[in-house]
C-alpha cells in the first residue's frame, strides 16, 4: 500500500469557539454557517451564551431547507412564496433544485416559487391564516472557486459574520472555509500532483478514508436525507472520474475510461477530521456476509452468494464470465419457442432492486417450457461486493463508488481483451440471438448532490431529484413504431401495479416544482424517454430506473415487484409484437 495523504483537519465549529468564546467577546455578535447537524450548532451557541456572546450557528448545506426547519414559524402558515437567487455562475435552476424537497414538505400550504436577485440570498414572504405577514431573508454562502477541471464553480461555503465586538476588533463578513471543504480541497490536491502511470489502469484501488462529524438528517418525505458525508464521497467520486478524463483528453461523457477502482468510503467521525488517501491492491476477492431472504420477500440486498444459488435453482444452459477482480459473472440461458428476451441487472451494482425483481420475475418465466430467456442477475460482482462492504459503515448512502467495476469504466462500454464482465453479456446474446434486451437499473433515492463543485451533479443533472419509475427506450431507427408499441404495452401492463402510479404522480409532482418541468414523456403514469440508438447490440434496450438506491423494507419490496412485473409485461408485449409481424408475412 502506498500513502498519498494522511491528515487530521481541525474541525472548524471547535475552532470557531476557541477563537471566539472568550469573555474579551462579551456583548459580541456571530453569526456562522457550517457543515454541522443542528445538535452540534445548539450545543455550541449554549457555550457562547454562558459567555454573554450571542451566536447563531447556521447550515451552510442546503440552508433554505434548514430555515424552515429549524427557524421558522409555519403553523398556520396558508402560502408560502420563496424567491431563490439566480446567478450568472450557476445553473439558473440550481437554487431552485438546491430547496428541495420543500414543497413535500409544506404540504398543505400553497407553496410557489419564483426567480430572484443575485445576491446569494432567498426572499420568503409568509401569509398566516389570520391575514398576518411574515418577511424573511436566508442567506446562501457561495464562492466561486476553481475546479479540476480549471473551470469556475460557484460552491456553497462556510461563512463567518461578526459585528458589535467588544475587542475594537473590525466587522466581519467573510468565507469560512470548513474542515470538510479541506478535505475535499486536499485530496483532490493530492490526486491531481501524483505521478500517475501513463496508461490505464493508474492503480488496483484509489482509497479515500475519511472519518468527519457532519449533517445526517432524515425529511419527512420518501426516501429523503440531507447527508454532507455521502455529498462528499458523490464529490470525491466523480470529480475524481473527471480529473482522470480530462488528464486523457476524453470527453466528459465518456464511461470507458478504465482508471482502476475508486473508493472514498466516508464515515462519521468525532471532533477533528481524519483523512487517508492510499492505492492498494485488491487483496483475495470476499464477499460481506447478509441473511438468507425469501427471495419473494427480500427487504435488502440478498448476497451474492444466494443470489448465484437462486440462479443455480432455474433451468437453463449455464455460461461464466470473470470480473477484473476474478468473482464469476454467471448466467443462463433456456432455449423455448418464443421469442428471445435478454434480462440482465446490476451493471450499476448499487443499483440493488434489480437482481431481485429480475430473479422472481425469471423464475415464474421460466414455469413456462415455450419461454426463451437468457438472464445474468449480476453483471458487476465486483461493484456488488464493495456496494455491501461501504453500507456496513453508511447504509443509507448511495455509494456511487459501486457504480462501476473495478476497472473504473461502466461495464456496458468495455470491449478491448480481457473482457471482463462484458464478456458474460456477448455470451448472452450468441447463444440467444435476442432483439430485445431488458436492462435494469436504478437511481438514488433521494436527492444526489455535489456540493463541493457547484451542487448539481454534472452530467447526471436529470436524475439529482427522484421523479418515480422511470422507463428508457433505445432503438435502432427502423425498429421506432415498435419501440413505441412496446412501451404503450408496457405501461399500460404496469398499471396494475397497486401503488406504482400514485408513487409515480406524487415524485413528479414534487420534482417537476424542484427542477422545473418535465423534461421526459409521460406515458400511463410512466416517464419515458424514447430515442434512437445504433450503439446497442440488440435492436430494443429497454432499461428501467426506479429510485432503489439505498431503501430498505417495504419499500424495497415495492421497488422489485415493480421490476419484476416490467420484465414480466415486456416480454409478453415483445413476443405479442413477434407474433404480429410474424402473421404478417
């Protein structure tokens, strides 16, 4: 193993009451923003009012949200008008989308938003049901800095605003930069000055261990969490990914980059941050232990050991691919009368509703002698591994690090010698010589933000915000009326989902508020977007994208019934199509 960095980064709330709790500051006012839960900010204002120093101690993530919460008086509240700053260095949605989710969570007030000024601050007028008004201005710390990329972000900061000192001291109204912008800042310093190989792949594992305090807070909406931990393992992730492209002058689209695997594994910490960047080898490939589930019930991510056993309990000719740290990549294929249908999942591997609502939707395929299926459950066994080992520490995180295989790229867009785990996929397809290829996913859960560069996920800004089960078409162009036909019956099949269409209308609803609009075609309660695409092998990729990563219990369950019955209604609406064309002639 080599050490690229170990640090430990003073947190900046303890610094902030050793410089200032002091009785020369008697009388003082302060006011900060820091990326600290609220426990930690009250704690730390009774230790400056002990001293006669009136503090307020605010969020610098996401504060609108915070000042709702934390500040303001909404009962009996009966609208609600926030108008959110627009400026020229951001998207100009981006403070909109920065609000979220608080239109779920005034529910039951008339919520409208509208664009402001450029002065990085929100504007609320509150109209109470006694006719009484109530103005309100939150604050948005922002600085422009530089990025890895060398352009500018404007990023959400800490802030420090000091006035009335009792020292003689002069005002101040200025950035604070926190312990999690240093450790953010410093390595991706250290990463950018090493002396990296000058071909792929740059190492085995790019390990970023950070140990910091900050924000973990559940809404009271779906899935959602405000967490600056997972913000900066999301940071340090793609950032990381874009500094490596760009050093290689590939476009920032590109997912064939194979720069080995990289993984921030942030944790909660006490006090001062820690922080470790190493490359390391792989070491001999495991697998987290999880319980064995009914499969049918499953209210988690089942191991991958069951899973293979599951799979070792269909009919079918059994075929194997490798991954890049050597776990099998395992499919099958049973050969029938109807048409062939490739179902794969966990290309994405913490993408996790997937393999389990393709196993049960496979299973109950497979009952019938006719079908004609060719399936792998896990195509990414080694995303899958790491995806259980990071939520032993952070459960609840998305963990985008296993996102991709260990070879840094997305499997989907491997195809130099060794295969690897695209391998197991074109194994799949010469023995099937499907047309349609079922390709399951998911997406965060709740909201996904880079905070560090700006906020909205660059590249990925369609999906920062949950918007339901989401379907994506792609098709040869000769194939588009019938791409077109697949999806109506699709849809139309998952309309006798219980549940699924009011999930879908309630997380359009609230996202379409947050993000402006609906920049996708809704068809039966289901966004789809439809687009022609030669790239793919088969003439139809039908990929679904249901809001998985990470939930747990029941609404795990939902998310892979929901899978399950799309595989089920695709392939009885492509063979119905099959049958068509083929009577046809």
């Amino acid at each position: 193993m080599t050490i690229l960095l170990e640090e430990r980064v003073p947190r900046t709330l303890d610094t902030l009451v050793r410089e200032w709790a002091k009785d020369d500051h008697r009388g003082t006012v302060i006011e900060a923003w820091l990326f600290e839960d609220e426990a930690a900010r009250r704690d730390a204002e009774r230790m400056f009012a002990d001293l006669s120093i009136h503090a307020r101690l605010r969020s610098a993530y996401k504060p609108l949200v915070h000042a709702f919460l934390e500040e303001f008086d909404i009962g009996g509240v009966t609208r609600a008008t926030v108008r959110y700053p627009v400026h020229e260095k951001a998207d100009h949605l981006r403070f909109l989308s920065e609000a979220y989710p608080l239109a779920a969570l005034l529910e039951g007030i008339e919520t409208r938003f509208e664009p402001g000024k450029v002065d990085l601050t929100y504007q609320i007028t509150l109209e109470y049901a006694d006719g009484s008004l109530a103005e309100h201005e939150v604050f948005a710390p922002n600085r422009l800095r530089t990025n890895h990329l060398d352009q500018v972000d404007l990023t959400p900061t800490g802030w420090l605003k000091v006035t009335g000192r009792t020292d003689g001291g002069p005002d101040l109204d200025e950035p604070l930069e926190t312990e999690i912008e240093q450790v953010f800042h410093k390595v991706m310093g250290v990463v950018m000055a090493h002396d990296w190989p000058a071909t792929e792949p740059y190492a085995e594992t790019l390990a970023i261990d950070v140990a910091i305090p900050g924000i973990e807070r559940e809404l009271a909406y779906g899935d959602e969490v405000m967490s600056t931990r997972e913000a900066l393992h999301e940071d340090f992730y793609f950032s990381i990914l874009e500094f490596f492209k760009h050093r290689s002058g590939r476009p920032p689209e590109d997912r064939g980059l194979q720069p080995g695997q990289i993984v921030p594994d942030i944790r909660h910490g006490e006090g001062d941050a820690q922080v470790r960047v190493s490359l390391r080898p792989f070491g001999v490939p495991s697998d987290p232990e999880r319980p064995e589930q009914d499969i049918e019930t499953a209210d988690a991510a089942p191991s991958l050991a069951q899973i293979h056993r599951e799979l070792a309990g269909l009919p079918g000719e059994t075929f194997e691919g490798v991954s890049r740290e050597g776990r099998p990549v395992r499919g099958l294929y049973r050969a029938g009368s109807r048409a062939a249908v490739l179902v794969t999942s966990g290309q994405h591997a913490n993408e996790t509703s997937a393999p389990v609502g393709t196993l049960r939707a496979v299973h109950r395929l497979l009952a019938a002698p006719e079908a004609n299926i060719a399936y792998i459950p896990v195509e990414n066994p080694d995303g899958y591994a790491l995806h259980g080992r990071l939520c032993e520490g952070s459960p609840r995180h998305m963990h985008h690090a296993a996102r991709y295989t260990s070879l840094g790229n997305d499997l989907e867009y491997g195809g130099s010698e060794p295969l690897y785990e695209i391998g197991a996929r074109n194994q799949a397809l010469a023995l099937s010589g499907a047309q349609l290829h079922l390709n399951f996913h998911g997406y965060p859960a709740h909201e996904w933000t880079r905070p560090f560069t700006g906020y909205l996920p660059r590249g990925f800004e369609l999906w920062t915000i949950p918007k339901g089960f989401f379907l994506i078409m792609r098709h040869h162009p000769a194939w588009d009326k019938t791409a077109r036909t697949l999806i109506e019956a699709v849809t139309t099949g998952l309309s006798a989902v219980p549940g699924l269409a009011e999930f879908n209308r309630r997380q359009i609803e609230i996202c379409s508020i947050h993000s402006g609009g609906t920049p996708y075609e809704i068809i039966n309660d289901i966004p789809c977007l439809i687009t022609a695409d030669e790239r793919h092998p088969t003439p139809m990729t039908l990929i679904t994208e249901f809001p998985d990563e990470t939930i747990y219990g029941e609404a795990y369950r939902f998310a892979h019934t929901v899978q399950m019955a799309t595989v089920i209604a695709a392939e009885e609406a492509f063979n119905t199509l099959m049958s068509a064309a083929a009577g046809a002639f």
